[in-house]
C-alpha cells in the first residue's frame, strides 16, 4: 500500500457548454453554522468513517484528493471542460493512465464526459469513473449539539464496487480531507458558507463514536461546563505544502524521549505528515531506531516481553502492562515530545504511545515507513491514527495553521463526550 501520490498533469477537452446544473451553485441550508458528524473507529481495519452519504459511512483520508462514492447507473455526470474536471485532475494515483479528462458520452458523441480516478489507498486500487455531484448530509452544530440536518450537493468520483475493497464493512466510499479544491472540506466551506478548516477528534474505538466539525466554531465536550476545547488548544504550528502530495504537512526541528533531546543523522528539519490512512505512527528508518533505542534505555528497569509474533506485529518494545504503572495519561511511561516549528511541542504520553496488544501486553506502538520504489522520498515522520486519537486536531486552510489540545485525558474528558443529541 502507498502513501504517497504521483502528481500528472493531462489535457483538458473542451467540447460543449456546461449543464445548467452542474454551473449551479450547490447552496446547503446550513445558514452559515459549520458542520458536525460522528466518527466511528472501526475495529477490523482501524479506519475512521462518517455517515454522510445517505446515512452511510465513507472513510476519512486526510490525503484524499477527491469524495468518491458508489454511484446508482443513472447519475448525471460533468463536461471535460468544467473548472471541477481540472481540479479532479491534480493528482494521480500511483499506476493510473493519464488519458487525458475525459470519454465520449455514448448517448451524445459531441459531448464529452469527465472522468476522475478515485484511488483506494487500502488496496492500491485505482479506477477511471464519471464525475458527479451527489448530495452529502450532515448537521448544522452550535458546537455543542447537531441543530438540524444539512443536505448539500458536492461534487464527487463515481467508483466500482469492486474499489470498496478493504474498506470498513458498510462504507460506500472515501471522503478526501487533503488540501485540494475537491476535498470534502473545501466544499462544504463553498456550499455553507462558512471558514474552510476542520476539525478531527477521532475515537479510540470501543468507546463511543468522535466527532468531525467542518466550518470552524467552538467545540464543547461533556461534563457540562467545560470551556471550548476549539478556542484552548495546546499548541499550533505552520501547515506547508508538498508538491506531489496534497496532504498536511509540519515542520519538527527536533525530537525528545523522556525530555532529553534524540540524536538524529540530520540537523535539518523534520518533514511530517498527518494520516488517517495508517494505524500507528510510521517513521524513516534512521529516525525509527534513534527513537525507539532512546526509548529503550528510558525504559531500562521496565520488564520487557516477547510476545507471540502475531500479538506483537509490527512493534519492537513490548512490556508486561501489569507492572508499567498508571497515570491519568495512559500508562506511566517515557512522554515523546516533537517539538514544532514555532516552539510548540506535541507531546505523546502513555495513552497514546502504548498499544495493547494483549491482557497483559503494551507495546510502543511506532512503526518503521515503508518507502516505495518510485515514490517521492518519505518524511521523517507521519502521525497515524493512533496518535491522534483523543485530541482535537484543527486543520485551517485559511490560515494554514495546525491547532492540537493535546490527550484530552488530561482535561478529564475524551473524543466520545461530544453531545450528539438534537438540540430542542
């Protein structure tokens, strides 16, 4: 499975004028109030999916160029000459043709259909399929509560059921979250008319579901009384482009375990990459093994364990969890700090830093990249799911800045505490 996407550029054919609909504005009913939608972990996969397209679940990728869904035989389809056709072709999944924007309507000849190339990061799928709008709902929020339903149409790749392949049990698609004009959350700031950023608190699964807020606005958690944890937040750093990638990006200048500094190969700074489509943190190798030594001989007195191969996979350290000891933060091991451009540190305690493997195993849940022949070259770092779970993580594309609260344990509260209740 890759990572990362190859950036092509094709030719665009411009042949009849657009259909009414498809120049219409897709205005919502969200009266300018951001979007709010539960996040469920799935166990099987450890993907993170929300129920906005006809109740149903698409995955979240935050490397996604585009929403694409299954789609019914009859649905209407953009021309090749569509500003949206362009955007849909930014880029290009690893193995796809480049064959240019599109193919001739078989019901018109003189009218050219766009085409998209929905990519399944899961399976490494990838297919050519029409262009389209469908309409997507979620609820109008007060940061407190869903207000009311909000039907919007968005534009979207069609897909064959066979690219649902490894996807979550019931999901019908992908929504990509990437820095794309096609994102799902670019288009709901167009269609609601409300600030393009979002906001992820993804689930540690078994737990209760999370919750996603595109548009900004507060975010208040249960118990009642707590401040917005949206305008409280631990930390920000800079967002910075990639090139050939359309995914988050930030900049580290160094690492520490146990609050003393890791000796790395390199003195530049750390490129790293925010990602929903693995499990657990993946870092370049010699970054892998400069962090996992140090945490090692952090943990030096800890009774370490050798666990079936199985239960392990893919981590190295792994401990008996019985005697780690316990914290409000997870388990009372060395925190690992990335210390952000700007000065600010995302701190990784125990509860996001050891995964149990067993009853009785915890393991250092990071794992080494997996580069490929071909693709761009790895960042040191991606933060995966696992990191993330249980801290709000704000992406602001106006402002091109990366928020985070840090472990929400430690405000005594969780991703789960969000009130999905209807407001009266």
């Amino acid at each position: 499975m890759s990572l990362h996407l190859l950036l092509a550029v094709s030719l665009c054919v411009a042949l009849a004028s657009s259909l009414p609909w498809a120049a219409a504005s897709a205005n919502g009913n969200g009266n300018g109030k951001p979007l709010v939608a539960a996040i469920t972990k799935d166990a099987a996969t450890s993907l993170y999916t929300v129920p906005i397209k006809d109740g149903r679940p698409l995955v979240l990728d935050l490397a996604g160029a585009l929403v694409w869904t299954s789609c019914a035989a009859a649905h209407p389809t953009l021309e090749c000459h569509h500003h949206f056709c362009m955007h849909a072709h930014s880029y290009h999944p690893p193995g796809c043709p480049h064959n240019g924007y599109g193919r001739a309507d078989v019901e018109d000849p003189f009218r050219c259909k766009c085409t998209a190339h929905p990519y399944n990061p899961f399976s490494g799928e990838s297919a050519t399929a029409d262009l389209t709008r469908t309409r997507l709902s979620a609820n109008a929020t007060d940061g407190k509560n869903p207000l009311y339903p909000v039907s919007f149409a968005a534009v979207t790749s069609c897909a064959p059921d066979s690219l649902l392949a490894k996807l979550p049990a019931g999901a019908v698609g992908v929504a990509g979250l990437a820095r794309t004009r096609l994102a799902l959350q670019a288009q709901v700031a167009r269609s609601q008319k409300v600030a393009n950023k979002f906001a992820l608190c993804l689930p540690s699964g078994g737990g209760g579901d999370g919750v996603a807020i595109f548009g900004g606005g507060p975010l208040f958690l249960l118990p009642p009384g707590r401040p917005d944890v949206a305008a409280t937040l631990a930390g920000e750093t800079p967002l910075h482009r990639n090139k050939d990638l359309p995914g988050y990006f930030i900049s580290a200048t160094k690492i520490a375990v146990n609050q003393e500094q890791v000796q790395l190969y390199t003195q530049e700074p750390l490129v790293v990459e925010l990602c929903t489509r693995i499990p657990y943190t993946a870092l370049r190798p010699d970054v892998y093994r400069a962090v996992v030594d140090a945490f090692a001989r952090a943990t030096a007195g800890r009774k370490r364990v050798t666990p079936p191969a199985a239960a392990a996979a893919p981590f190295e350290l792994c401990y008996d969890s019985r005697e780690l000891g316990s914290t409000r933060l997870g388990y009372a091991v060395p925190q690992i700090d990335l210390v952000l451009e700007g000065g600010k540190n995302w701190t990784v305690f125990g509860g996001n830093s050891m995964a149990q493997v067993s009853d009785n195993t915890a393991c250092l849940a990071v794992v080494k990249v997996k580069g490929e022949k071909g693709s761009p070259p790895p960042p040191a770092a991606i933060i995966g799911g696992f990191q993330m779970e249980n801290n709000l993580v704000v992406f602001d594309e106006e402002k091109q800045r990366l928020g985070f609260s840090g472990l929400l344990w430690g405000r005594q509260t969780t991703c789960s505490n969000f009130n999905f209740t209807l407001a009266a």
